[in-house]
C-alpha cells in the first residue's frame, strides 16, 4: 500500500469520525500548498518545514 493510499484511507476514516462527533465540522482537504522562500511545501506532507 502507497504512502497516498494510507492517506486517502486515513483521512476518509477521520473525516467520518469528526463529522459524526463534532456539530457544525467542515472538512476542506488534507493538504494545502504554502510557498517559503520559492520552495513548495504542502501541509499534511511528510517533508513539512525541515
């Protein structure tokens, strides 16, 4: 199983979770593009900010 895969399975999961648990949760995406200094990071990567 690709790291994408676990992602894409792990978030379904939690995503289900916070929905069911927390009234009033919106669930936007896992990761987000952040530029710092020309270099590409996304949130939620494994390489976030080193």
């Amino acid at each position: 199983m690709s790291e994408r895969e676990v992602e894409k399975a792990y978030l379904s999961i939690f995503a289900l979770l916070i929905l069911e648990v927390c009234k009033g949760f919106a669930f936007v995406g896992s990761q987000h593009h952040i530029e710092v200094g020309g270099q590409d990071l996304f949130s939620g990567s494994s390489d976030d900010f080193r």
